[in-house]
C-alpha cells in the first residue's frame, strides 16, 4: 500500500477516475436523449421510462455483489472484465433498433458498472494508505464523477444534435481507451483477493441481488404501479433481506460481515449518501422540466445552463482535501448538506418568468455543496475497514447513491404528478422542490449524530493534553 504519492500510483488513479467520469458522463447524456430516442424508436412513455429504470435496476441490485466479486475474484480482473463488458453492450445500445434492444443492453450496462464501481473504488483504498494521502485520492475520484455527470448533460445535447446514437457510441470510444491504460497501468498486484478463504455464498448472494432488484424496482416503479402491485414487491424484498440476514449469520463465508454494519459512522456515511444523491436527482429533475417543458429550453441551452453545478468538479480536489484536513470529515459533510437545503430552500418560490441570474445562486450553492458532502462521504464509508471488506465497503456505498437516487427521483415524480393540474405545472414543480430540501436535512441530522458523538471525544483529548 502506498504511504508516499508515486507516478505509478496516481497513474492507477488517473485510469480509475476515468472510469468513474465515463460512468457520470453516460448517465447524464442518456438524460437529455431520451426525447430523441422516443421519437426515433417509436417507444411509448412508460417503456422510455424503462431505458432508465433498467439501468438503476441492474446497478443498484448487484452493487453489493459487485462489491464481494471484487474482494474475492480479484480487483484488477473484475474491473478490467466489467469494463469490456460495458464496452459491448453500451455499444449494442447505439446499434438498437427496437426498444427492448436499449432496454435489455442498458440493463446489462448497469450490471457491469455495478461490478466494476466498487471494484474500482478499492483499488484506491488498497492502493493508498489511509489517511490524508487516501482522502486526496478519495477527493479526486469523487470530483471526476461529479464533473463526469455535470459535463455530461452539455455533452449529451450536443451529440443528441447530431444522433442519440451517438450518446452510446461515445462512451464506447472513451471506455476503449481506458481498458487500454488499465491492462498496462493497474499493477497485478491487484489482481488477488483479499477476501477470507471459504468460497462464494453463494444462497447469500442470490438472496440479497433479489432483494436488492426488488427494492429498486419497487422505487423506480411506485409513481405509477398499483398500490397493491407496490406492497408486495416491497413485501418480498423484505422478505429476502431477512433471508439474507439468517444466511449470512450461519455462513461460515459471508457475503456481508454483519458486524461491518455495527460502524455507527459507516451507517451514517451510507444515510448520508443516499439523501445527498436523493436531494441532488430530485432537484436536478424538476430543473430540467421546468427549463425544457415549461420554458422550452433546448437541451443544449439547458445542459449549458446547468454546467455550472460542475464547479465541484474544481472544488473537491482543491478546497475540500483542506477543509477536511483542517475540521474533520463530519463537519465538512454536515456544512454541504446545510448549504444544499439553502440551494434547494432557494429554488421554491420558483416563477414562471424567472431569469438566469434568479436560478444561479442555487445552481452554484448545490454545486459547492456537492463538493463538500460526495467526497468525505466516500471517506468516511470506507475508513477503517480492512482490505479484505474494502470491496464490500465501496458496494454498500455505491448501492446507497444509486438507492437514493431512484428513491428521491420516485419521491419527487410522486409529488409532482399528484399535485399538477392542466395549466398548473409551476405548482407541481414548486411541491416537488419539498422533496430535496427536506433530503437535505435529514442528511444534516443524520451528520449531527456524528458532531455529537465526536465532541466528547475531543474535550477528552484536549484534556489528555492539558494533563
């Protein structure tokens, strides 16, 4: 593990963050395509909806899984792997000519994305020795994917100008040339797992993907499935989670070490993540009907207008790694979701005439607070975790974002078609704009269980001190 930064280490996380930032590039171009792509499949609504939900669907049920893969097969090999196989099918999406085509390759995408994320985010943290080297690192990654994702909706508008095919095909370009620096730069080293000797659990692992896929589903799909169809869906992922509970206490090779999740901050990092991603997609959502259906913005005009968000991209490899140096990961965290529920809090009396300059404050605040959360959450779900359970650590965190942000986009929908009447939409808008404040702050409470447990903590050090 490395204790001082060298080239061949911060190589590994040039190829690590650009898997990352095509991994935030090909959601958010897919967003502003999707029109396109309805127009020239003849697909109606609901299965439009599918091209999304697919991808949610196969990242957030096999992310935990994805997790365990990389600690036992081997972090280079299921990184490199998933990586080919994201290049295949993401290809396949550009070449559909039917709709369950782009459904069933966006599935697959999201699949090997959930392999090859958390595989990715532990050759970081087995790559770095903890500490302020691994949160520079961890910091660095953090800001690609968030300047990945902001560039990609000016990016997305771009070539849906020329061909939505083209929102596919690019990521197979970028992909291609990161496969090609990873088999020569991430050292074989890599390669061996970590994880405990005893084989795969496999009845684990089977239970909690079910659970995990159901879950998702049930999300994506409430806004618009029968209540009854919703309840039991909800039912038998719970049902599996239990399952997966008594499996995992009996195995003598866990999928999930139970007693990872007796880390009160590793609980509160995961909470964390999934109200920062939920707040975020809420909010970015509603942003972009209100610009394209209410204001009729282009999709190029709206992904410039958004761009700005992007300044984390520049904030969270510069001014974060010294914020946390200087105050500590929980204060940091619980300072950006104070500023994302004031960006959101700003956003609510949102008019039908609105100018740029009305949006911007909230669009720069929800871009510095993106910069203070994403990264030292990172930190904080994978500190103090053993190499062997890294994998798994970077998995649960992942399936949280990704949870949260199917749950906060579900949340949001529900809101805004319950509340909107023809002629009334800037209602709708304004209701769902609740949905990320109040995600905001519970984030904040969450991270203030944190503040309060760190305080004594300090006054005891700073009394050993004086002593």
């Amino acid at each position: 593990m490395t204790t001082q930064p060298t080239r061949r280490a911060w190589a590994v996380l040039f190829v690590l963050c650009g898997a990352i930032f095509l991994e935030g590039l090909d959601i958010s171009m897919l967003g502003v395509a999707l029109p396109s792509i309805r127009a020239d499949l003849g697909m109606s609504t609901g299965a439009l909806s599918w091209v999304v939900s697919a991808y949610v669907l196969g990242y957030g049920g096999f992310m935990l899984l994805g997790g365990r893969a990389a600690d036992l097969w081997g972090r280079r090999r299921v990184f490199l792997v998933c990586l080919g196989v994201f290049i295949v099918f993401s290809g396949l999406g550009g070449l559909a000519q039917e709709g369950w085509v782009l459904i069933a390759a966006r599935f697959v995408t999201g699949v090997a994305a959930a392999f090859m994320t958390p595989a990715g985010l532990s050759i970081i943290t087995t790559t770095f020795a903890e500490g302020p080297l691994r949160n520079r690192a961890l910091l660095v990654y953090a800001g690609t994917a968030a300047g990945g994702f902001s560039l990609g909706m000016m990016v997305g508008g771009l070539l849906t100008a020329a061909s939505w095919r083209w929102v596919f095909f690019a990521p197979v370009l970028l992909a291609a040339a990161i496969l090609v620096a990873g088999v020569r730069l991430i050292p074989r080293a890599a390669s061996g797992g970590d994880g405990p000797a005893g084989g795969f659990d496999l009845a684990g692992a089977t239970a909690v993907t079910g659970a995990m896929l159901l879950l998702v589903l049930t999300v994506v799909r409430a806004p618009d499935a029968h209540p009854g169809w919703t309840a039991a869906t909800l039912g038998a992922s719970v049902a599996l989670l239990v399952a997966f509970v008594g499996i995992e206490r009996r195995s003598a090779a866990p999928l999930l070490r139970l007693g990872l999740l007796r880390s009160a901050a590793l609980v509160r990092a995961n909470i964390g993540a999934m109200a920062l991603t939920g707040s975020f997609f809420g909010f970015q959502f509603i942003t972009v009907l209100y610009l394209q259906e209410l204001r009729g913005w282009s999709t190029v005009q709206t992904g410039l207008a958004l761009m700005v968000i992007g300044i984390d991209s520049v904030l969270a490899p510069t001014l974060t790694p010294k914020l946390v140096e200087r105050w500590g990961n929980v204060r940091v965290i619980f300072g950006g979701f104070l500023l994302a529920a004031v960006a959101y809090a700003l956003f609510l009396p949102l008019g039908a005439d609105w100018t740029y300059p009305m949006m911007l404050p909230t669009l720069i605040l929800t871009g510095l607070a993106f910069a203070l959360a994403y990264g030292p959450l990172t930190i904080a779900a994978t500190d103090g975790v053993d190499a062997g359970e890294q994998g798994v650590a970077g998995g649960l965190l992942n399936s949280s974002f990704q949870f949260g942000s199917a749950l906060g986009l579900a949340l949001v929908t529900a809101v805004n078609v319950a509340v909107t009447e023809p002629g009334r939409e800037l209602a709708g808008h304004r209701a769902a704009l609740v949905v990320p404040v109040a995600a905001a702050l519970l984030g904040a409470a969450v991270t203030a269980v944190g503040l309060r447990r760190r305080a004594p903590r300090e006054q005891e050090a700073r009394e050993a001190v004086m002593v």
